[in-house]
C-alpha cells in the first residue's frame, strides 16, 4: 500500500504502460502525487498483458474497488472481474482516461491528464451501468465470449481500427482514427449481412459497417450512437446500408456531429439482443481491439452490471 491506513476505501490502481503510447506511464508521477495528496490508498498493478492484471484482481479481496488508468482496452481486459450479475455484488471501477480514445470515458465527461476532477467523483454515490456481452458464434475465436462497457463494430470500422497502426506516431486520439478512416475508404468493400434484434428481423442487405454500443462514442470522437444510454438496459444497433465511397465519405462526416441516424443509408434501433451474420468473414474490433474475422455474433446487454464509482 502506498498511503497509511484510512477510511477512504482501497483500491487497486491498475496502469496500463501502453495506453495512449506509452502516455499513462509518462503521466503516473502526476496521478500518483494526486493520491498520495488526497490519503487515497492503493495498491499499483503495473502489467504489459491485460490478462495478467486481470489475474492479479481476481485475486484481491471483493471490497477493493478498481481504478483503471487508460483507454476502452484497459477497462474492457478488466470487465470480467467487475461485471456482476445480479447487481451490486461485483467489485466497484473508476476510471483515469490516459489512452488512445478513451471514448467511454469521453461521454462521461471525464478528460485525459484531468487527475483532480476524476478523483473528486470517487466522492460521488456509485451508479451502476450497463455492460455488453458478445459471444463469437462463427469465424476466429468462434465459442468465446467477452465483455465490454462501450461497443463494437464489424467491417469498415473494424478495418480502421486495423489502419490506425500504419498512422504517423505524432496523431493520436481522434487525429489518429481519421488518419485511418480515410485511408481505409479506399478499400470500401460491401458484404451481405443479416441482423435479428429481439428474435425479429431488423435489416438484411449490403452493408459496410455495424456498430452495436452501449456508449455513444468511438474512434476518439465519433458520434456512432448518440442516443445510447448506459443505464437504459438497451443496446444501440447503426448499421449502414448499400452506399459508394462518397456517401460513406459524407456520412462519416455527419457521424463527427452525431447527425447521420436520419440519413437514407443508416438503420439504427434498441433492443436487448442482437444477432449479426455476415455472407463473408468481416473484421471485428471489440472495444477498440481487434478480434480476428467472424461471420456471426451474438450480443446481448446486461443490465447495470457494472457498478462506476466516478460516472
């Protein structure tokens, strides 16, 4: 522990050394000088894998709450030790946004390198919010299934989140994903895919991208869903329908502003389960990581399974 004993609750401050390029690492000095001013103890969890710093919270007793310090990936590799399910009997996560997009942190009004005001939130009362969990029915990874607070998308989505390691190192963030969403248009490629929400039919055609959240935001900025709720109990479907690369050009565009759900090219709906199949292997990011090629998903929201200490 790095503070003397309190009665501030513990928690267990998990800093991914790669988020945001290496960002969290730079900026620890200035979050750990935040605590240690406030007598917040803690336990520092610094690991490479996600795998491993998930392993070494399992393994810590119940009542030590998690603050994560990175992007979507860093809080996504943590989610199967704090989604509870029923509510409020999983362990309690807050959230220091210092990696790449940081886009659930973003639409809860938390800003990267803000140390102050998301450590004056762990004061606020916890609110539970909704996570989502997807099963891989086909394709890479087929049985697995993950969890994850913010979202996914599949095709060209996807294969921007695969581009953005060909961006220059200097952008970063939103900087770093239009890089890469404009690269990629020029390999727009339209599969078939057919998509059941609720046991009924929602939309069966050409399309370049899905996208099913829980928050409103990816990529840094992107207003994919900004209707979404996390504590709604619904998951948001946008799916995109048969267009060429200047309409996806436009409607990336209007996505920036959150204005595109009523263009012609756009299906969007809320449900509590979704199925998607594709005709061919489409790429899936998961979180804003990639997860391989798959022809069919499941996902389905569970509702307030994750108690937020600072949202």
């Amino acid at each position: 522990m790095s503070a003397p004993e309190s009665s501030v609750p513990p928690l267990a401050v998990v800093l991914n050394p790669n988020a945001g390029g290496g960002l969290a690492t730079r900026e620890w000095p200035r979050l750990e000088a935040e605590l240690k001013r406030r007598g917040q103890p803690y336990e520092l969890i610094l690991e490479d894998s996600g795998e491993d710093a998930l392993a070494r919270i399992q393994a810590l007793p119940p009542q030590i709450g998690v603050l994560a310090v990175g992007g979507d990936g860093t809080v996504g590799a943590l989610l199967p030790a704090l989604v509870s399910v029923p509510k409020r009997q999983g362990r309690s996560l807050a959230i220091v946004p210092l990696g790449t997009g940081n886009d659930f942190a973003g639409m809860l009004g938390l800003k990267a390198g803000h140390f102050a005001e998301a450590l004056d939130r762990l004061a606020f009362a916890p609110r539970d919010v909704d996570a989502l969990e997807v099963r891989i029915l086909e394709g890479d990874g087929a049985g697995r299934t993950h969890v994850l607070l913010n979202g996914l998308g599949l095709g060209f989505d996807a294969a921007v989140t695969a581009n953005m390691t060909r961006a220059p190192a200097q952008f970063q963030g939103f900087a770093r994903y239009a890089w890469s969403a404009i690269a990629t248009v020029r390999e727009l490629h339209l599969s078939n895919v057919q998509i059941t929400l609720d046991g009924g039919a929602f939309y069966s055609g050409p399309s370049p991208i899905v996208a099913v959240m829980n928050g409103t935001r990816y990529g840094g900025g992107f207003q994919i869903s900004p209707q979404s709720s996390p504590r709604d109990g619904l998951l948001n479907v946008v799916a995109g329908g048969p267009m060429n690369r200047f309409q996806l050009v436009k409607l990336m565009l209007r996505v920036l502003r959150g204005t595109h759900l009523n263009q012609p090219q756009v299906r969007t709906a809320q449900g509590r389960e979704a199925v998607i199949r594709w005709d061919a292997p489409t790429p899936l990011h998961l979180d804003g990581d990639l997860h391989g090629q798959v022809t069919a998903i499941r996902v389905r929201v569970l509702e307030g399974a994750v108690r937020l200490l600072n949202g």
